[in-house]
C-alpha cells in the first residue's frame, strides 16, 4: 500500500522548522559543555571575551537557544506532519501556517539580537526585576505568538477533516499532535499575560513597576505544561512509531494512549505552584494542592511507560526475544534513530525519579535551585526530549529531503555517545545539589566551594566534553545527510505502528473534545483562580528595573 | 484475523512488567534517600 | 465508531492501580513530614515596599541582625541585595549550639536566593515579600548560606554564614 504523498512545498515547510531548530541546537549547545567545563576549573569565557561578556550571557544563550527555539521549531514543525500525514490531508490554509512560521523566525532573531548585545542577561526564565531590552521580550512574544497562529491553521485542518468525517476515530498521530497543541495554546496565556502587561510595558517605560511575586506567578503557569509540550512529541513517536520501527511492534493500548493524552491536557497546567513551593508569596495550602495535582501528572507517564514497554515487547518476542529482560536485545537496535529512542527513554526513567523528588512538595526544600535541578532536566529536556528529536530527525530529514541518512553507523555512535556523557554529567550533578551546590552559578569561582565537591565537578567537565563530542557528531551527520548526494531510492516509509485493538472498539468519549477541554479550563480556575485574584487585587507595581549584569 | 487476534490475545507483558519493577525499586529507593534526608534535618517551623 | 466498552489489558490494569497506590503512599510520607513534623515551606508572612525596606528607621531590615527574643530563640533579620553590591546583611551571625532561629529575608532590589547548607532552610527572596522559615542549630559547625537565584554579575559570590559555637 502506497502511504500518503505529503506534497513537495509542505515537505518543505516541515524541513524549514528542522533547519532553525538544529541551529539553534547547534550555537545552543556549545555553551552547555563551557559551563560544564567551567565548572571542573576550565574557563574559556576569557576567550570569548569580545563576543560574549560572562558566563551568565552564554548560560541565556543557552536556555534561550535549547530550551525554547530548538524545542519549539522542532515540535511544530513535527506536529504538522503529524496532522498532515494522520489526517492524510494538506493544510487548510498554508498561508496561515507560513506567517505563523515566519513571526517565529522573526521573533528570535529580535531577542537574539539583545541577547547577543549583553542587554538581556535574564536567563530564560527572565525574572523581572532583572529587566531586559524590550527588544527581547517583543521577540519572545512574536515567537509565542507566531507558534499560535500555526496551531490555529492545525485546528483548521482538522476541523476540515471533521466535517467530512464525522464518525471516524482521529488518527493517533493527528489526535495527539493536536492535544499538544492545545495544550500549549492554553498554557502559553500565562506569560502572554506577564509580558504584555508587565514586563512589556514597563521595559518600555511606561510603568515604572513590577509585581515579581506576581511575575513568577504567570510565568509558571506557563513553565511546567511548557515541559510537557516538549515531552508529548516525544511520546506520541515512542507510542505510534518506535514500536514499528524497533521491529514489528504494534501499540499495546490505543485507548489508554488516546487517555493518556487528555489526562495530560486536562492537568499540565494546574500545578505551576510545584515550582514556587519555596516562593514567600503562595499559601502552603495552594501549594500541597499542586503537589497532589503533580502527582496526579505523574500518572499518565505510569500508563505510557507501560504502553509504550509491552508495544515494544510485543514486537520483539514475534521476532524470538526471550526471557525476562533479554527481548530488549531483540529490538532494532542497529536502526540509529530506534537506539537514540531507547537510550533517550532509558534515561528518561531517572528523570522521571528526579522529578517526582523535585515536586514532592517539601522535599523541594532539599533540591529547589540545586545543581540537581539542570542534573534531573538534561535527562528530561535534553536527553528524553532532545535525542528523542534527533532520533527522528534519521529518519525524517530524509524522509523529507529525499537523501540517504549519511553514515547510519556515526549516528548509532552518536546517540550512544550522548547517552555515556550524559549519565556522566548528569550523575554528578545530581550528587552535587544533594551536597548543596547551586546551579546557574560558574563555581569555579564561587567562595563557598569545599574541596569534596571537587571530583564531581570534575567529572561534570568529563561528561560536558563526551557530550560535546556527541554534539559535533549529530551536526556532522545531519549536515551530510541534508547535502547528501545519494538520494533514496523510493520515499521513505514513515513508521507508523498499527494498534493491537481496533481504535474504533474504544469509547466514543475519547474522541470528544468539548468535556477534556471545559474540563481542563474549570479545573485551572479552580487551583489557580482564588491565589491570581488574591496576587492580582493586591499587585504592587513597586519593583523597577535592574541592569546588573 | 481470527488467527491474528488470537496470537495478540496471548501476549502476556512479562518483559514489561520486569523492567517497571526495576524501575519502581530504583524510584522508591533514590526517592525514599532523598526524603530521608529532608526528615534528617528537621523541622521548619 | 459506536458506543463501546475500554478494554484494558490485566497487566496493565493492575499495574494502574499499583502506580496509583505508590504515588498515593508518596503523598503520605510528604503530608506526614510537613503536618505531622513541621517540615514546612514559607508561607506568605509580609509585603514590603522594596523601596523604603532597607532605609525606613521602622523597618526591621533597615537595622538588620539578630534579635533574641526567648532564652535559645533568635529572629534573624537578613537582606539580601545586590545593590550596591551583591551580599547579604549582615554577613554572619553567632548563635550557640541548640539556638533556635527565625529567619526573615527580603530583597531592595532583585530577586535572591537562600539556603543554608546542611539544613532544610532553602528559599526564594523576593523584593516586596518576606520570606520566613525556622532552623534548630544542633550542631556547632559553620553554615553559609549561599544564594542561589541568579541575581546579576556577582550572584556566584554571593553568601554568609551562620556560626554555631558549641
Ligand atoms: C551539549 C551538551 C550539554 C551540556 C554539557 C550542558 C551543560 C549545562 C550546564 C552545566 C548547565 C548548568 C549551568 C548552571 O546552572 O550554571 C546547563 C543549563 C541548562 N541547559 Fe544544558 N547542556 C547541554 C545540552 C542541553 C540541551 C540539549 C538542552 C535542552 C534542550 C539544555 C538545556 C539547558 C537549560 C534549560 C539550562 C538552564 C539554564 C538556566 O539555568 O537558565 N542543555 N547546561
Ligand atoms: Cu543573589
């Protein structure tokens, strides 16, 4: 059976948001491994002198770059294949989808611009009162908003796509690529509302200023379904397409997966007080609240390990695995873009325990701005998430492209390359908060620093330069593959693993939308709604800005 | 089909089973360390 | 697409309730150690103008320190500011081994950190907002505090101590 023929402009479209994402991976990225090195007494800031001023500009570069610009141009440009290639249909109204693209791109090159001048040293969680050029926080929104109006020329197409198929189930990928983008629609209101009435205002000088307490507020309503707007890409190809293309899987449960995903919309957003249990301004009682929410969150993530462990098993024993653990040999692993996966989600296990330890309300008391904080969430958003994403990129640049994947075997390295540096890294920094370091702080410098931290920062170097090795191989290899010369012989096949059941034995209710979402917004009302009033009634604009840096 | 869906109805997730029990035991172990040293320190009020 | 049934696999169920039972014993060990043991995170204590804090004669922060308010009970009053340069004040304090301490932290300027090594006393520090929370000194020892919120070009400098004389 030939697949759907996505057509040459939206192949395209897709491959323009992987090649500003890979780039922002790659100038992200090499700040990562100079903390690092920093860290274990090797400073190479004094080089960088006249393009970069301090260790904290290349730290808000790389937040900036990795955390928000790879993340996001690689999410949508993911997700509207996704729809496009689920719903077996083109976009409704490329138009729409191009300008949203294009207020994106524009929108990081006017915060880079600031950025790069030293006049947004703000990190990126830009916690006022540090206060940035308005440049950057006009380019922020232009990013944020720019990925709304791609997100709306989703919904479009699949409103389209509705209409002429009123009774059918939506296709996994569609369905979940959708709910992300929902997700992010709701969620992204959060520092909407910070910028443009604060922080915009007031960098411009038209208020004199800012509520922090209230900043941080709005900025968390944001920042933690943020992380699940990076992970679900992640998930929707460890459920739908990893099973197929680890050899032979099919899903274990599309209903519980489908499920899944609307747990997932409906309690992302109602538990950004996990990451102000210390703040002074929030009631306690609001916080635990968010702490049991949390746990809630943590469930869905039980269901999909689950999920996406017997998909994979399933396949595994069809093609002879045996024994308890020995199947796991049985998968592709040859396959770089199937290793990168597996390796992303075995890390992904210990970011998960790290996590549930950040978000257990008090013992946040241990961890909260600890080295264990980067320590848990490069094994999130930069290990499960990010070699996740470049897994997919092995298959899907030539998918798009139509060029062969230029040295499979570098890429299998690659990804175990990460994998090594990466437990490396993250272990010892894991350690280190426990001992009490801090993170976005060059500690090489640092006062306070006793000699028994020493071996783990050291070791936070070693995993910083394995990384950056890793790094330079993913970049060689993308950059091969884009300029390949050989081409593939026929399109390749998008990966797509059938369902055990039949989706359309589930309930009818996992294909409405209308209770997930009220159900969603009520619930944000209700956790949210009595602590923003409170903050809101009672908003002292009294902190103006500081340059400080 | 028939065929087909009785193969699949066979499927029992040991595999799966087992790596999620690793997995909870190193969740339970690296969490109950971490809360113990919370409690260690006392309290804060 | 009609009316049907979730079909849920018995592993799988079993391993939904388990999940569940985890998570919910987890959230008894937290409950317990912040009700039943006072390991609590700070709760909203007094808003402040940033501006007048550390200059106001009647603000206690104006005159920060230690206060002893009961034999072994302490109120420590500390700013943390970066302005004009970055440093908490006062940069140590002395208490005997047992004391008990109050800890009241406020910023005039950007937003801070606190933490206390090797105690459960670890905070944001907020301008506007007091943050409290309490630590019994058992050992004798030196404690820093350190910050740990990036608060401009001397952030990584940024810290004092608690000294505990037995
Ligand atoms: C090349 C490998 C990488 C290395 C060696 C590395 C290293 C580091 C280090 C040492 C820090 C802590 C700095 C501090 O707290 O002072 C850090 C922060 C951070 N990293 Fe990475 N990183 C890497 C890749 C990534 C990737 C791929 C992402 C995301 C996709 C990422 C996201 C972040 C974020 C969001 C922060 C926090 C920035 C902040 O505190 O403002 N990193 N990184
Ligand atoms: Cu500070």
């Amino acid at each position: 059976m030939k697949q759907y023929q996505v057509s040459a402009a939206e192949k395209k479209f897709i491959g323009s948001h992987i090649l500003v994402a890979v780039l922002a991976l790659a100038v992200g990225s090499l700040f990562g491994p100079l903390q690092a090195f920093e860290h274990a007494g090797w400073d190479f800031y004094v080089y960088l002198k006249p393009l970069i001023k301090s260790y904290y500009q290349g730290l808000t570069v790389h937040g900036v770059l990795n955390a928000l610009v790879w993340t996001t141009f690689f999410i949508m440009g993911f997700l509207t294949f996704n729809v496009i290639f689920g719903l077996k249909r083109p976009l409704k109204n490329p138009v729409l989808n191009k300008v949203g693209f294009w207020m994106m791109v524009v929108g990081v090159v006017v915060a880079a611009i600031p950025i790069l001048a030293n006049e947004a040293t703000v990190l990126f969680t830009f916690y006022p009162p540090l206060k940035a050029n308005w440049a950057f926080y006009v380019g922020l929104t232009l990013v944020v908003v720019g990925s709304w109006v791609e997100g709306w020329g989703l919904f479009m197409t699949y409103a389209d796509w509705r209409k002429e198929n009123k009774n059918e189930r939506t296709p996994f990928i569609a369905f979940a690529s959708l709910v992300t983008v929902l997700l992010w629609q709701i969620c992204t209101l959060g520092v909407a509302v910070e910028i443009l009435t604060m922080l915009l205002p007031w960098s411009l000088g038209l208020i004199e200023g800012v509520d922090p307490q209230l900043a941080r507020t709005y900025f968390w309503f944001t920042g933690h379904p943020l992380v699940y707007f990076w992970l679900l890409p992640a998930y929707i190809s460890w459920y739908a397409m990893l099973p197929k293309q680890a050899g032979g899987g099919k899903m274990f449960s599309d209903t519980l997966a489908r499920l899944a995903f609307w747990i997932f919309l409906v309690l992302s957003t109602p538990l950004g007080f996990h990451h102000q249990y210390v703040d002074p301004g929030v009631p306690p009682a609001w916080k635990f609240i968010h702490a049991i929410l949390t746990f809630g969150v943590f469930f869905p993530s039980m269901m999909t390990a689950f999920t996406v462990i017997a998909s994979l098993e399933y396949g595994a024993r069809k093609n002879g695995g045996k024994g308890a653990l020995g199947w796991i040999g049985k998968l592709n692993w040859s396959d770089p873009s199937v290793a990168s996966q597996l390796l992303a989600g075995i890390l992904f296990f210990f970011g998960g325990i790290g996590g549930l330890a950040n978000a257990s309300y008090n013992v946040n008391l241990v961890l909260h701005n600890t080295a264990f904080v980067p320590g848990h969430f490069h094994l999130t958003v930069a290990t499960a998430v990010t070699l996740s994403f470049t897994g997919i990129s092995y298959w899907l640049v030539p998918y798009l492209t139509g060029r062969k994947l230029w040295q499979p075997k570098w890429a299998t390295i690659q990804a175990w390359v990460w994998f090594v540096g990466m437990i490396v890294f993250s272990n010892s920094m894991h350690v280190l908060g426990l001992l009490g370091a801090p993170r976005r702080v060059p500690l090489n410098l640092a006062p306070y620093v006793p000699a028994e931290w020493n071996s783990r920062l050291f070791q936070v170097g070693l995993g910083g330069a394995i990384l950056f090795v890793s790094g330079l191989i993913y970049l060689v290899v993308i950059y091969k593959t884009a300029t390949n010369k050989e081409r593939v012989e026929t399109e390749v096949e998008v990966p797509i693993a059938e369902s055990m059941q039949d989706p359309d034995s589930g309930p009818i209710w996992l294909d409405r939308w209308s209770p997930w979402v009220y159900g969603a917004l009520a619930l944000i009302v209700i956790v949210y709604g009595p602590v923003l009033f409170d903050l809101i009634k009672n908003i002292a604009l009294t902190s103006p800005g500081f340059r400080v840096w | 089909m028939a065929k087909k869906d009785k193969e699949d109805n066979e499927f029992r997730p040991t595999g799966t089973v087992t790596v999620l029990v690793i997995f909870v035991i190193t969740l339970i172990a690296i969490w109950g360390t971490i809360y113990m040293i919370l409690v260690g320190r006392g309290g804060t009020l | 697409m009609s009316a049907q049934n979730m079909h849920i696999d018995s592993y799988e169920r079993n391993w939904m309730i388990f999940s569940f039972i985890l998570l919910a014993v987890f959230a008894s060990a937290i409950a317990v150690a912040a009700f039943g043991m006072e390991i609590q995170v700070p709760a909203p204590e007094e808003r402040v103008d940033p501006g007048t804090v550390a200059t106001d004669p009647n603000s206690p922060w104006s005159n920060p320190g230690l206060r002893e308010i009961a034999p072994g009970k302490y109120d420590a009053y500390i700013l943390a500011r970066a302005v004009p340069q970055w440093e908490y004040l006062p940069k140590e304090i002395t208490v005997p081994v047992g004391s008990r301490v109050t800890f009241y932290v406020t910023s005039p300027d950007v937003q801070h950190g606190f933490k206390i090594q090797d105690t459960n006393a670890n905070f944001m520090v907020l301008p506007g907002q007091v943050s409290k929370l309490t630590v019994t000194f058992d050992k004798p020892g030196a404690y820093n505090f350190i910050c740990t919120e990036f608060c401009g070009a001397g952030h990584g400098v940024m810290y004092g101590a608690v000294i505990v004389t037995p």
